[in-house]
C-alpha cells in the first residue's frame, strides 16, 4: 500500500483561498498533488528557490503575471510558506488584484503571527492535515499502530525501518526544525525539555517540576510547551471547570504530543502485547488523536477536557461542555471499580453519554455507562454516531 485517500476534503469556491497546516510528513504535499493535480506547485523546501524569492519576494508575483491564464484557473501551491514571510505580501496582492487563489501550505503558522506577517486578513480559510486515522485504513493492527504512529510514512515500513525513521524524524525534525525556525535560541535547554517531556507526556503538568529538571524557569517552560502546540507537534487539554469546586483540579493542563508512534519513541516504549500500564496510556493517546482529528476534519466546534478529583478520581476525556464522558483501559475485562469515576461525573454533571472504551470483545450497558470496543467506538465516531 503506498497511497491512502485522506479524509480532509478542500473544497474552494471561485476567488477562495486557504491555509493547509500540518506537522512535517503527515501527508501534506502529496495530498495537494493528488487533490489539485492541475495547480502550479512552489515549494520553498527547493534552496535555489528559496534563496531566490526571500532576497526577491517579488519575483513569485513576476513569474505568476507571465503563466499562462489557463494554468491559474487552479488554486496556486506555496508548500513551507512559513519558510518566506515576506511572500505573503505578494499573495494578497494577487488575490486582490488578479483574482488568484491560494493553497498556503506549511508546517507552523507561529512564526508567521509571532512576526506580525501579512496572513490575508480572513482571505483563507484554515484546513489542518494530521497523521493517519482508523476510518482512512483497513483492518488496522492495533500494536502496530501503537508502535508505528500513524505519520503516513512510518505506519508502512516495517518495524526496523519505522524505528530508524522515527529517531532520524525526533532528532532531524522535532528538535532541529524548531532550532532552524529560530522559534527558540537555546537549544541545549529546548533539548533537555523535550527529552524530559516524553516522561510527562499525557500527565498533568508541573511546569515547576519540569523547570527544575531541565535548569530553566517555569515561564520558559511554558513557553516550550507552547512552541510544541503552536507547531501543531502537541495538542494542550485543560481540565473540566463547568461549576467551582473545591474537589477537583482546575488549573494544570496536560499535554500530549501529535502522534502515537513519536510519543512512544520517545518514552522507550515498545509494545508487545495488548495489555498493562503502557498499552492502556497508549491506547488512550490513539483515542484522542482520533477525537481532534474527527473533530477538525467534520468542522465540529467541540472542548475536548480531561476531569480529575483531589481524591484521584479521572475521566480521561469530557466532550462538549460535559455532554459526553469517556474513559480508557486497556484491558480486556472491566471490573467494577473502573465505573467508579465515570458514575462520579455523570451523577455530578448528568452526562448524557458515558463510554469506557477498552480491548473487550463484545459492547455491553453497565447502567449508564456503556462498555465498548475502542474499534466499535472508532466506527461509531466516525459514522457520527457519537457526535
């Protein structure tokens, strides 16, 4: 298998154009190719062209006013935009004046808000590309998934392969791409980080605790953490605060990088089988992905929360303002006490769809909880039955 039909889905009407964001090797470019196989594709990833259009960003303009009429009937492709900043002058300009429209394609919108660049003023919409989900796959082996990741690339090589390329992807990309955006100067700091962030990965946060392991300040902590989410390498989930409570935390958010495969990588895990702490963190990591990207693809406008008591009590995922609570285990057998947070918070917060997603066999009621296959309840998400 070496093409996946995705399920974003661009659709732009005459004089619309659009940004498509995405972490580095989801699939990005050769989704436009195939989506858009008739546009002109610039890519700043190309020295020579890269070079030429930073000293001279006016020289896109120039080259577009001399192609043919026919050719710019199709939206126009700039991949790593983020790359030349200063071309996005020369974008609007053209989509005013010349009616042109735009696929801005690249990896990280931070540096272009954080240099106050021109980002068309509402003239795009936003479409974000993530790693690989269960509804575009056949049959999908649950442990390879878990140890693969689902960056297009490393989920179809095999397990020799997948590793090599997930360590060259944490050391070549994750660090030295952000280090080449200049998004942060001190690089044995940033490094001491991330490395610690795979320890923390999915908990809740203690910036202080983090800021002491790494020798830095809670403040630059924060900033990192923010740098990751910006870059769309991480997805930040803050706690459930419908009402005040005194019992329940509501300030320290948790963090969970953009895919499964680099997560695990970077933590040393490797999965054997499908059962214990490890899988069950990992099998709950899968789960959200799959809701952000369920989430961005179908435009729902959904919080995705975590909700926890001083006492220990967590439900690993509140959807919309409290109206669904699910909570994941990787065990093939719930036993009574895994009902004991889910029945906390629907009894608290009258949820009205409660799930404990896990590797049984057969759905099943428990009251007001259902118990479900995580492949039952992937189906079920993605056919709109959840949401």
């Amino acid at each position: 298998m070496s093409f996946v039909k995705r399920i974003l889905n661009i659709e732009l009407p005459s004089q619309q154009s659009a940004f498509l964001w995405g972490a580095r090797k989801t699939g990005k470019s050769t989704y436009l190719k195939n989506r858009f196989p008739n546009s002109l594709v610039f890519d700043f990833l190309k020295t020579d062209f890269f070079l030429e259009v930073s000293k001279n960003p006016a020289l896109l303009r120039e080259r577009l006013l001399a192609t043919d009429k026919s050719l710019l009937e199709h939206p126009v492709i700039l991949d790593e935009v983020q790359k030349v900043t200063q071309v996005l002058n020369e974008v609007h300009w053209l989509i005013e004046n010349k009616g042109l429209r735009f696929i801005l394609c690249g990896s990280s919108a931070r540096k272009l808000r954080r240099g106050h660049v021109n980002l068309l003023g509402g003239r795009a919409w936003r479409y974000e590309m993530f790693p690989l989900v269960s509804a575009e796959l056949k049959n999908i082996n649950l442990l390879h998934v878990l140890n693969h990741g689902m960056i297009p690339a490393h989920y179809l090589q095999d397990d020799k392969e997948c590793r090599r390329s997930l360590k060259a992807y944490i050391g070549d990309y994750l660090k030295e791409e952000i280090f080449a955006e200049g998004l942060t100067r001190n690089i044995p700091a940033f490094s001491r980080f991330f490395d610690v962030f795979g320890y923390s990965h999915g908990e809740i946060t203690n910036y202080s605790n983090i800021a002491r392991d790494c020798g830095i300040d809670s403040k630059t902590v924060k900033e990192y953490y923010q740098i990751l989410v910006d870059t769309l390498l991480a997805v930040r989930i803050e706690p459930f605060k419908k009402r005040q409570s005194r019992k329940i935390i509501t300030k320290a958010p948790k963090y969970y990088l953009f895919d499964v495969g680099v997560a695990n990588y970077l933590r040393k895990w490797h999965l054997e089988e499908e059962r214990g702490e490890e899988f069950g963190r990992a099998l709950e990591h899968f789960i959200l992905m799959e809701l952000v990207a369920f989430r961005a693809y179908n435009e729902k406008d959904f919080e995705i929360n975590f909700w926890r008591t001083k006492t220990g009590l967590e439900v690993d995922f509140i959807l919309a303002g409290g109206e669904i609570a699910i909570e994941v285990k990787g065990t093939s057998r719930i036993d009574r006490k895994d009902f004991y947070a889910l029945e906390a918070f629907a009894e608290e917060y009258l949820s009205k769809k409660n799930f404990i997603i896990c590797n049984e066999k057969d759905k099943r009621l428990h009251g007001k909880i259902e118990v479900i296959p995580w492949r039952d309840f992937l189906q079920e998400l993605w056919s709109g039955n959840i949401l």
